[in-house]
C-alpha cells in the first residue's frame, strides 16, 4: 500500500501540481498484519506519508453522529458488532429522506456483512427498504448481467451438446462433429459412451 500511495499522489501531482491532497486509507478489517500500521513509504531519499485509520482502533460514537458514516459503525471498537448495527438501524429509522436511508441501509448491511452473518443482518435491517436501495439495485442488477451471461453461456454449451447428440444419433463421424460443434474429440466421444449407455 505505501508504494501505491506515493504512486497515486505522483500521478495526481502531474496532471494537478497546483492541488493540495489529504491522502487516507481505512482499512475495514482487523488483521494482525504489520502492513495496517505502516503510513509512510521511504525509498532511499524519497519519502511519502499518508493517514492511516483502522476502523476497529476508532470509537463507535465517531460513526454514529453523521449518517454518511453510519455504515462505518459496526466495524469500529465494539466487542458487540450486533448491537451496534441494531443502533445504526434506529438511526437509519431516524432519517427522514428516505432514498438516503435505503442507501444508508443497503451500505450499512453490505459493510457488516464483513464481522456478522447474512442472518443476524436479515433480521436487523427490514429487507423492502434494503431492495428499494439505489446500492442494493445496482448490486441486483450486477447479479442478473453475470447470471444472464452464464445463462447464455450454458444454453450454448447445451445446444452445442445436443447437436452433436443429434449428429451422433444420424451416423455423422466421431471427427466430424467435432469440427461442426467446435467441441474437442474427448468430449463427442464421452458424448457418444453416454448415449450408448443409456
């Protein structure tokens, strides 16, 4: 991480050298790495620092007062990761826009997914106001793109496999229908066992 900071801060400094930068990074989960603590990157006479917060050394109550970092709570210094969320789900209650407080919600539930179970968070976080979510709907609609894809993908593997059934049923050679279906030679043949077989 310290290289990519001074990497990152170079590259900004070439195209914006007049721009002042506050460099952070938050690190979500407690580790023992020895990484999480370094905050400086020193290469002979090059020397770069930045912030670091480890969100489980900072107090809850930090996260509680801005709703913007309400999400942030249940990975902060608690030993009870389940209270917390129930605090932030009242306070998630409290919000009066409500196309905030689905996004507040949705982020709130997909960051504690990272110390607690799908369940306990189910039963914190009413799932209507998860599902109107602008977060929780793009996250959906990633899900329907991959599974529409992999659908795809399987309805070919599957025509492709009954062709080549077909094609064996008809008498066409072994080699040929691998070269109609583009499936390789092993494949046609344990096609051609199984449909012996059954």
């Amino acid at each position: 991480m310290p290289f990519r900071m001074l990497d990152y801060r170079v590259r900004v400094y070439r195209r914006f050298p007049e721009k002042q930068m506050r460099q952070v990074v938050i690190y979500l989960r407690k580790t023992a790495s020895p990484l999480v603590n370094k905050d400086d990157f020193r290469l002979e006479k090059t020397y770069h620092e930045f912030e670091v917060i480890r969100l489980w050394e900072e107090p809850t109550e930090r996260f509680m007062t801005v709703p913007g970092l309400l999400p942030f709570a249940a990975l902060s210094q608690t030993k009870d990761p389940t209270m917390v969320l129930n605090e932030v789900a009242k306070a998630v209650e409290a919000i009066t826009d409500q196309q905030l407080q689905r996004n507040i919600a949705a982020a709130s539930a997909i960051l504690a997914g990272i110390v607690l179970q799908k369940d306990v968070i189910s039963r914190i976080f009413r799932s209507e106001i998860m599902r109107e979510s602008v977060i929780y709907q793009e996250i959906l609609q990633e899900g329907r793109d991959e599974g529409r894809v992999e659908g795809r993908v399987e309805g070919r593997v599957e025509a492709t496999r009954k062709l080549a059934l077909n094609l064996l049923q008809i008498g066409m050679d072994v080699e040929q229908i691998a070269q109609v279906t583009e499936l390789s030679l092993e494949q046609v043949q344990a096609l051609q066992k199984q449909m012996q077989e059954s």
